[in-house]
C-alpha cells in the first residue's frame, strides 16, 4: 500500500509538472469601446453612447489538445457611457460615466496555424467586479438632500437607497458574461486580437430591497496586442 502511495504521488507529480511545463505567460494591452444595454419597466431600449477606456491583463494559456488550449487571467478594464442631451440613465445634461473593472475571464481557444504564426478564435464566460470611477455632466444636477453638483464619484452597490453625497449607483458589483475574440500570433509571440464582451447579468441596483423592472447589462469592444512568453 505504501509503495503503491508513493507510485501514486509520483504519478502526480511529473503529470502536473508536465502539464505546467507547456503553460505560455501572456501580457496584454489595449484599447476597448463601451456602453451599456438598457431597457426601461416596458421593456423599451434606452440610447447610450460608447467610452473608451483602457484595458491592461496578465494571463496564462494551458495547451489542453491539438490545436485547443485554455486561456485565462486578470484584466484590468476601464468602462462606461455617456449620454447626449437630457439623461434619461444618470443625471442632468450629456451625462458621462468613466467606471473601471477587474475581469476574469475564461477562453477555450482554437488555434489554425498559418506557417509560424496562427489564426486564434476564442469563447468563454467572464466574471466581472466593478471597483469605482467619477461622473459628470454639462450642468448641475439638484439632488434630494439640497446639494447642487456637476460631478461626482461612482460606487457599485446592491441597493440604490444607500447612496452618498454626491454619489451616483451605478451598478451592482458583480458581472458576468460571455466573451468572443478573434486574433493573430506572429509566429506565436506577438499576439493581435478583436474581442467584444456581452453581459448577461442584469446590473439594475434594487430599492429598498425590491427588485426593479428596469435592465442593464454591459457590452463593449476591445482591441488588444499582446506578447506571450
């Protein structure tokens, strides 16, 4: 039985080492597009317009079999909307929201080699949490406490009646989606990419506790470069 423990932890040893001897280290930077998807209680779409932001992300790829490997990592995403004229999501006049994120996401990847280099397609869910970010409008906006005001910070709460001074809710915290990508490796180091994210979660704070009617749901369009090593 010991010997056969022993056999058995070796086994384990030298299948992870293998394994994670194949594994590819990835940084990223780009460029991404935003806004939201929102529906009003009638189920009536609501206009809003894209932010660019950045996106910056360190990841791992694991060759899993043949041309298909699993990619995964930590991305750093800046997000948002704006709105042209009265807001009819935020507040005021030609409201701005400038929000930032950190994303996991996970890809299944298929690569179709083109001589050293590949044509990469990729798809898999993501898990999002939103961290801050500033608003601002054209004019000042007249909140329920008497505090006149053009900008302010942004918070990701569950509730919408716990909001500050100033502050305006723009979300729940938690996201989650699906991700579709379409890429270029140069001779398997120099990484090109188009990726759009769709969420599926609906992002619409409560009040009080009840659940509203009202949906929000993230979407954006990313162009990143990449180096693997």
């Amino acid at each position: 039985m010991k010997n056969l423990s022993t056999l058995t932890l070796f086994f384990l040893f030298f299948t992870f080492k293998s394994a994670f001897s194949q594994v590819f280290w990835k940084g990223e930077v780009g460029f991404n597009y935003s806004n939201i998807r929102v529906k009003d209680e009638l189920g009536k779409a609501i206009d809003s317009e894209f932010v660019a932001g950045i996106h910056l992300g360190v990841g791992i790829r694991l060759p899993l079999w043949k041309q298909i490997s699993l990619e995964s990592g930590i991305i750093y995403s800046e997000r948002g909307f704006k709105e042209n004229g009265k807001s009819k999501i935020g507040w005021g006049e030609n409201f701005r929201a400038q929000v930032s994120y950190l994303f996991l996401p996970v890809d299944l990847v298929y690569s179709i080699p083109v001589h050293s280099s590949s044509i990469q397609i990729g798809v898999g869910p993501y898990l999002g949490m939103g961290l801050s970010g500033r608003w601002k409008t054209s004019d000042t906006v007249l909140l329920g406490n008497g505090i006149v005001v053009d900008r302010g910070n942004v918070s990701f709460k569950k509730n919408k009646g716990t909001s500050e001074d100033g502050e305006n809710i723009y979300a729940k915290p938690f996201d989650y989606g699906l991700t579709f990508k379409l890429g270029y490796a140069l001779h398997n180091k120099y990484a090109f990419s188009l990726a759009t994210q769709r969420g599926l979660a609906n992002l619409e704070p409560e009040r009080g506790g009840n659940k509203r009617e009202n949906n929000i749901k993230n979407q954006s369009f990313t162009l990143i470069f990449g180096y693997i090593f």
